[in-house]
C-alpha cells in the first residue's frame, strides 16, 4: 500500500472531526497559482511553513512591537508577538476543534505588512502616501498582502491559500469588538480590492486571530512597560488587578478562558460582556499610561522622522538614477552609502515596471525594513564617513 496515500488518507478523516463550523483544508478554494499536493502536509499546513521560512517573517526579529530597538533581550519584538498570537490562539482553536493548520498560518502571516518601528513607522507611511494622492494610505495588514502575494521570493510572492490570504488582509486586531463573526458570504478571489479595515475574516479561524491579536499584546505590552520602568505595578488600577492580574501569564489566562467558554458552540469567536469590559480598562490604562508616554512619544517622534527623510531621498535617488539606470551615479552612490545596493537589487529583481510610481516601491522597500537597517540605512545617507 503507498505509505504517502495512507498519511494522506490519515489527515483527510483527522479533519473530518473538526468542529462543523471550521474550515477543512478539503474546502480550501486553492491557491492562484496550481501546486503539487504534498504528500506530508495539507495545504494550511504547507501554507504556515512557507512564511516561516520567507525572509519577510525572518526580519520581524527586528521589528518594534511597542519599545523602539530595545537592548533588553526580553522587551516583545514583533516576531514574539506573532509567536505569541499563534500559541494563544492555537490553545483556544484546539479548545473549540478548531483548524489548527489554519490558525497557525494565519497568525504567523498576520503582521508580515508591519514596517519598521511599529505603528510610529505605520503612521509616518499613511501620512507621507496621503500626501502624495494615495487616498487609501498605508494600512499594514493590507501590505501584508502585498507582501505575500507580491514582494517575497523576488516578486513571485508565496502563492499561500486564499484563506489564509484573507486572515492576513483582515485580521486588524487593533479594532476591539466583544463578538468576531465570520463573513462566510465575500468572494476571496477578490482580496486584492480590499483596501480599508471594513471586512471580516471569511473562516471562523480568521475570526480567532483577529480577537486573540489584543489578547497577546495587551497584557505583554502591560509587562514590558514595568520592565522599561514607563509604570511600576503600583499604577495598575486595583480594579484590572483584582479581575485580570498584573502579570501577563494572569491576564492571558483570563481572556483565553472567557473566550472558550463563551464561544463554543457558535458560529463566531466572542468575549463576555463582563470580561470584555475588563479588556477596554485595560486597553485604555495601556493608551494612557504606555502607548501615549511621553518617553515612547519621543521616541517614536524620531523614528518617524527617519521614515519620512528615507521615504523623500530614496524618491529622490530614483529620479536621479535614473530607477537605477544611470550606472555612474549607482557606483558613487554605492561607494558611498553602501546599503543602497540592497535598494538597486530590490527594485531591479521586483516585478515593478516603467508605469509603476516611486511612491509605491519605495513604501515597499521602507515597510520591507528592521529597525536597525533603517537606522544603518540612515546613518550612511546622511552622516559624513572619513576621507581616509
């Protein structure tokens, strides 16, 4: 008997026990371009291991969650937080009988759009494209498409599933809503219309990362600002104390609680009223006393500024060579700030062409940065090196 049907044969019945509201990879509508089946993997499956090894999802080691380049090797980093999400939202999935592939998939995929130095970077590129007759701007949960459709593997993108697409593109776990239900009913061969924060996942996994975002982040954000000394334990409101804890191992197990038990059984993932009043004090304390610190406003102030100078000199270095043409002023450009070579390659091997505009290649390559390569970037452009 071939061993590869019975693997095969194995999982398809696996996931015939799956809750009667998950989505089986048997349903999947595929993916834009034809593949061939792996024999080990379904296709969510296969789906979570290509992100995991794309470059974009390599690079989120690099990128602020909320602490602009920490030097504390225990401040959350954009790819923790994506690891977090995925664990969390795996427990609550496997609760619920949930897809696990799917899930997975959806959360390692689900910040791929992020630029460098969180939402100050996200601000500072809405802003600079609105200004330029982008009236969509930048959102990055939308460029996470982008980034996975288009940008990664020199333009041909990771040719993921369509359901795993459609969590990424909607996921924005910055909006807070008690109840997440799924719109069974949009058409995913049209996920590159989508270009606002209107829509709803399509798969009730979907639903589970976009609710389980706030869950991760929350409670780490709360825990790393004791650690950067921003709040002591002592500022935390008695009454998110006593319901939720203080530490994020307390306040996790809070919200993963509420959420099984007040979403089995149902077509949508759901809070509590109860507990989800408890999120919103403690969303608000965190604006308040974190998010909108003085010392993290400052910082993010000069990060932003450095997007904004890059985002207008690279706009310019493409006009004046010519979008890499010009081989003399490449060369002395290159002798002289040599991370610019990375911007040449990044523009010649991307599918772009003579009809694509500055302002979108170079939102593609500033999003596509860590922190510290737009920082090193920077510092070559404008500071002076030694004549000799």
């Amino acid at each position: 008997m071939n061993p590869e049907f019975n693997i095969r044969s194995f999982l398809l019945a696996d996931e015939e026990k799956l809750n009667p509201f998950a989505k089986k990879s048997s349903e999947s509508l595929g993916r834009r371009f034809p593949m061939k089946r792996d024999p080990f993997r379904l296709e969510f499956a296969r789906d979570e291991t290509r992100i995991l090894h794309s470059p974009p999802f390599r690079r989120l080691k690099h990128k602020t969650q909320v602490f602009l380049s920490p030097h504390n090797d225990h401040i959350c980093t954009r790819m923790e937080h994506v690891l977090h999400v995925s664990s969390i939202a795996s427990v609550i999935g496997r609760c619920l009988n949930l897809n696990i592939d799917l899930i997975n998939a959806i959360a390692k995929g689900h910040d791929l759009g992020h630029p460098p130095f969180g939402h100050a970077g996200e601000r500072v590129l809405d802003d600079l494209l609105r200004k330029r007759g982008v009236d969509e701007g930048f959102k990055h949960e939308v460029h996470g498409l982008r980034v996975v459709d288009k940008l990664t593997n020199y333009g041909a993108g990771l040719n993921l599933t369509y359901e795993v697409r459609d969590g990424i593109i909607t996921h924005c776990g910055e909006r807070f809503e008690r109840v997440v239900r799924p719109d069974r009913g949009r058409d995913l061969l049209q996920l590159e219309g989508i270009i606002d924060r209107c829509y709803y996942p399509s798969t009730l996994e979907g639903c589970l990362v976009r609710l389980v975002d706030r869950i991760a982040y929350l409670g780490r954000d709360l825990e790393d600002a004791v650690k950067a000394a921003l709040i002591r334990k002592s500022d935390i409101p008695a009454e998110i104390v006593k319901n939720l804890g203080a530490e994020n191992g307390k306040i996790i197990g809070c919200f993963v609680n509420d959420t099984i038990a007040s979403s089995v059984g149902r077509d949508a993932i759901a809070m509590s009223e109860e507990v989800f009043t408890r999120m919103n004090m403690l969303k608000d304390f965190n604006y308040r006393h974190i998010y909108l610190h003085p010392e993290v406003e400052r910082k993010s102030r000069k990060a932003a500024g450095i997007i904004a100078i890059l985002f207008g000199e690279l706009e310019k270095i493409l006009e004046q060579s010519q979008r890499g043409e010009d081989n003399g002023y490449v060369s002395a450009l290159v002798r002289e700030a040599p991370l610019t070579e990375t911007f040449f390659h990044f523009i010649k091997n991307t599918n772009y062409n003579a009809a694509t505009p500055s302002w979108r290649m170079v939102t593609d390559y500033i999003a596509g940065m860590t922190d510290l390569f737009a920082e090193r970037t920077f510092m070559q452009l404008f500071m002076p090196s030694s004549v000799i």
